[in-house]
C-alpha cells in the first residue's frame, strides 16, 4: 500500500465493533504488522494469537478500538481500556496500542487517532489518558507533540511475566 492522503478528509476513525467480522479483521491484521516491526515483536504474532485475539478483547468490558480507515483499507488503530485512578476517584483512559500501518507512518494518522482518544476520554469524564512507550521508539516525538508528558519524578512503567 502506497499512500498519498489528506488525513483529514481521507482518514476516518471508528469505534470498532468486535463482533463486526471486517473491524475483527482488520484489528488483527494491523496488530501483527505492528508485532513485526521492531518496535513491536520483530516476528509476527503467533497463529493461536492472532485466532483468539478478539474473542479475549471481548471479555475485557473496558475495550474500546478506533480504527483508522482510509478508502476502507485499514490504516491504523489504537487500543485503550477504561482504568481507575484512587488519587482523583475518577476513571482513567488507558492507552494499550497505537498502530500505524508502516506506509502510513508520518502522515498524520498517529495524530488523528489520538485526538479521536482524547475527545472520547474528555466525554466519557476521565480524569487522564495514559500510555506506554518504549524508550527507542520513534512514535516518542508523535506522543511528546501531542501532550504526553513522562510525569514528575519520571513515572517507569514495570512488567512480571507470569507465563
């Protein structure tokens, strides 16, 4: 895919629907570009993943996909769950994934989709809307622009593998 759009007028972002067997699809299909590329897994995802990505997102009722669209080919998506916060009693919305399809990197897509999680976070009363990035990933600058901040003292995000 090669492209050359106006984001603005080219792109549309959607609120996935799991149980659409096209937005299914293409979540998967934009999730395992994102798990070959460096930033992701440098492999693709297993098989048994990639069958039952959906189904799992499904029993999280706090999922929520945007799909970015261009022509109706997809072009990136972003993954949040709804959180909590107990210093502010108030709902968090929590960035999981951004996923810009490689030939789309660059073009404004990252940006749409984050503002589109902002807007929504902003209307369902959330206090924040955090996420988490590697500390070699060029996608810093994209999450930098858009008001990210790594918080005061710097907040570092930990992981215990239980498998």
């Amino acid at each position: 895919m090669s492209l050359e759009l106006d984001v603005a007028a080219d792109v549309q972002i959607i609120k996935a629907d799991l149980d659409n067997k096209k937005h299914a699809l293409d979540i998967v299909k934009i999730v395992d570009l994102f798990a070959r590329d460096p930033m992701g897994q440098d492999e693709p995802l297993e098989e048994e993943v990639r069958v039952d990505m959906i189904a799992e997102m499904k029993k999280i009722p706090t999922t929520m996909t945007y799909i970015a669209y261009h022509d109706d080919e997809p072009v990136g998506i972003v993954t949040c769950f709804i959180g909590f916060s107990t210093f502010t009693a108030s709902k968090t919305f929590k960035i999981h994934d951004v996923a810009v399809h490689p030939d789309a990197r660059g073009l404004g897509v990252g940006t749409k989709l984050l503002n589109k999680v902002k807007e929504e976070a902003e209307e369902m009363g959330c206090s924040k809307v955090t996420l988490e990035v590697r500390e070699d990933n060029p996608a810093k600058r994209l999450y930098e622009r858009e008001g990210f901040e790594y918080g005061e003292p710097r907040w570092w995000y930990m992981t215990h593998e239980l498998n």
